[in-house]
C-alpha cells in the first residue's frame, strides 16, 4: 500500500510560506547548485546541489498521486492542468471548479467533497506502491489529525521569516512521535526524514 508522506520547505522558525503565500525566500534552494533536475510534468527545471539533488529524484521516482488543499489548487491555478510531477492529483474541497474542469477535460485532477480521509484513500489506490504527497499546510494539520501520515519531510532553511503560515499548527493530538530516519545536507537547505511513530 502507498505511504503518505508529507513534505514541505520551511524556515527555522516553521513557517512554509510568508504571510501573503510567498515562498521566494525559502525556495532559494532549488536553483543555488548545478545539478539539473528536470520535472517530469509541466514544471520547471531545478538545478541543486548534487545532495539535494538526490534528494528530489528520491521524490520524484517515488511519487504516485498528490492529495492537495483547494487553497493551494487556486493559488497555483490548477498548476494550469498538470501538476510538476505529472501524477493524478486529488483536490480537497467543498465545492468543484466545474468552469476549470470544463476548460481543462483531461487534466488529471480529481476534486473530493468527502473530505481529506477519502481524498487519502483514493490517492493511495492511485498510487499503487508509490508514495503519496500531501500538499498545504492545511491539509497536512488534517492529515496528521486524522492519523494519516507515516512519513514526514522537511526542507529545513536557514532563514527566520518571522510571521507566515506555520508547518505545523493546531493539532489536536500532541504530542506526535517520530523517529527521525535519514539526514541529507543541501546547499542552504537541509532535508530531514522522519517516519510517524505515533502519539507520544
């Protein structure tokens, strides 16, 4: 069965965006080395350090299905119907963008009202023995709530960006336990693996 892994760049004071969705001061890391990693889908190009690089063809190769936030989906506009890693994409979300459905028929992109438990569960059907990525703050807080999650990564930045949107905020089961399992150290980023043991 597929895991699902949740995976976000974030500062050292835990924020994965800034307070109007900016990324621009943590994503520094996908273009500081001279690896070039190409996405599989629509995306862009990123060029990493060689650590860093194997850290996104690990993410890549493994990846299976995306469960998203419909925050996220707006802001990206859908990814304009191809999301960067080429894999169907599952939307959380109260109500369907028919319009955007209607302009972009065969976009893999599946939009659950159901809430993010089914969301999960078709992604992990999708996926097969790949991984599950979840994408948005939000959704991740969701994911963890529900007992969802067995892996997460962090992308961890050496910036303070002072306010924003925190990684890992409102949780309602804490403390949440988690064994740290692999350490990969980029060029001004440092991954970090842990795998979700359970509440502590």
């Amino acid at each position: 069965m597929a895991i699902v892994v949740a995976e976000k760049t974030m500062s050292l004071d835990g924020f994965v965006a800034d307070p109007s969705d900016g990324v621009e001061d943590l994503f520094g890391w996908y273009s500081n080395g001279n690896v070039e990693i190409p996405t599989p889908g629509s995306g862009p190009t990123f060029r990493t350090s060689e650590a860093s690089a194997r850290h996104l063809r690990k993410t890549l190769v493994d990846a299976g299905a995306v469960v998203a936030g419909r925050r996220l989906f707006d802001l990206t506009d859908g990814w304009g119907g191809s999301h960067p890693i080429d894999v169907p994409v599952f939307v959380v979300t109260h109500h369907v963008p028919h319009e955007w459905v209607a302009a972009h028929p065969d976009a893999p992109f599946t939009f659950v009202t159901a809430g993010v438990a089914d969301a999960v569960a078709r992604a992990r059907k999708a996926a097969g023995d790949r991984t599950v990525g979840i994408g948005g703050a939000d959704i991740v807080r969701q994911c963890l709530n529900a007992g969802l999650v067995d892996e997460i990564v962090v992308n961890l930045v050496p910036v303070l960006l002072g306010a924003g949107i925190r990684f890992f905020d409102h949780l309602a089961h804490t403390p949440i336990e988690l064994e740290a399992t692999r350490v990969i150290e980029g060029r001004r980023v440092t991954h970090l693996y842990f795998r979700v043991v359970g509440p502590g």
